[in-house]
C-alpha cells in the first residue's frame, strides 16, 4: 500500500524526505506551510494533533515523529536493501542513535533555532509554534542553547571515533543524523573542532540522496 507524506522543505521533515529517498519508496507527498499556519488547521491537527510535520500514513496507520517513521520505515523497507539492520544488536544501536537525535540533538537544535533572530539561516521563524516572541528572549537562553549543542557535538564525535558511519557501514541512521547535523550547519555553528563529525559529513555526502539535499 502506497505512503502518504505531509512534508514542509526546510524542516524536519526533510529527515523523512531523506529517508524515503534513500529507501527509493514512492510517495504521495502532500506539501505544508508552517508559515501559512497549515499545520494548525482543523484538518491537519486532525491527522497529527501535535500539529507538527512530517508525518506519514501507511497501511492505514498515521505515523507521526521523525524517529518512529524512520525506525518504522527502516525496519518495513530498509533491511532487504542494506539500510537498517535486522533484529539484534545492531538494530538496539540503530534505536538509540535515532532516538537520541531527536530528544538531544533535533532538541538543542530547536532551542537554538528559536533564539537566533528570525531573518538568520535556520531560525525558526514566526508562523511556527515554536517561536519565541522577541520581548521573551533573554541573552542567557542564546548561550545555554549553545552550549546545549555544542555538547550534543561532542557526544556525536565520540560516537563516530573509528567509525566510517554511525553503526560501521551507512544507514538510515545516517541519512536521519545527517539532516539535523546540515541543519546545525545552516545555522552556522562551527562545527571544525568535531573532526569526526566533519569526516562523517564530507562521507554521507557522497550519497546522491543527501549530496542532491545539500544543493537545494
Ligand atoms: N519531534 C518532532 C518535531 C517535528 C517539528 O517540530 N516539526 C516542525 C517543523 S521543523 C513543525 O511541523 N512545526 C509546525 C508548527 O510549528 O506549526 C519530530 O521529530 O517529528
């Protein structure tokens, strides 16, 4: 049964974008404004009451939460291709990697994009629900959501010591870090001090799928 696909470009549904691409799945893509205020109509707070992106359907069943697709869709589609590994260890790795990129890494992204000034790369921007309202903002909060990433980079960069790719040889682990590790770029971290982190991304970057992401 085919996938349905509500994706707004630039955001983290661009994880699930990569994810689908990487898998060559076809999908019916249905585009959303989050500046428009298209995730909080009636009828999309319907499908994903947390009015948030990406989500997808399939097989009848709405699946909403960056990590839940792309651990669902790895595990339906991504083990006959060499992208997501089978029942074991490995696959336990593939959960914790892709789990902690959104609790830890996507987090501390978020709270730094919500504390930049609207008009710089990356900042969430103003029809998003995760705006903070200029006259809210303390200098603090600026420096605590960097210091929250930077951190986050340091664990990644330990993860990555020795390694080629997050679980050995590519997978969608890496297809789903690497979109919120570009979108740490966008903002203009200098990520140089994470030297494996930087190796990692110039090799995830010979993937056509994500070398085509970065030319957009
Ligand atoms: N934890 C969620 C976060 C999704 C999320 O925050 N999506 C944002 C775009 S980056 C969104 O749809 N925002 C809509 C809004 O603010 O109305 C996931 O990983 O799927």
């Amino acid at each position: 049964m085919s996938i349905t696909f509500y994706h707004s470009p630039m955001s983290t549904s661009s994880i699930t974008e990569a994810v689908i691409a990487e898998l060559a799945l076809s999908a019916e893509t249905i585009l959303v404004d989050i500046d428009a205020g298209d995730t909080q109509t009636e009828s999309f707070l319907k499908i994903n009451p947390n009015g948030r992106v990406p989500v997808v359907i399939h097989e009848g069943v709405t699946i909403t939460e960056s990590a839940a697709i792309t651990l669902y869709l790895g595990e339906r589609f991504g083990v006959d291709k060499n992208l997501f590994p089978a029942l074991g260890p490995l696959r336990a790795e593939a959960m914790t990697w892709t789990v902690w990129a959104n609790v830890n890494l996507a987090n501390a992204a978020g709270k730094l994009a919500a504390e930049l000034p609207p008009d710089t790369p990356g900042a969430v921007q103003q029809g998003s629900q995760d705006f903070v309202a200029m006259e809210l903002r303390r200098p603090a909060d600026l420096t605590k959501a960097k210091a929250g990433i930077t951190s986050c980079f340091n664990i990644l960069n330990a993860g990555l010591e020795n390694k080629d790719y997050l679980l050995g040889d590519y997978s969608l682990v890496d297809t789903h870090m690497f979109v919120l590790v570009a979108w740490a770029m966008f903002m203009e971290l200098d990520l140089s001090e994470f030297k494996n982190v930087m190796m990692w991304f110039e090799r995830c970057c010979q993937r056509p799928v994500l070398a085509a992401m970065m030319e957009e």
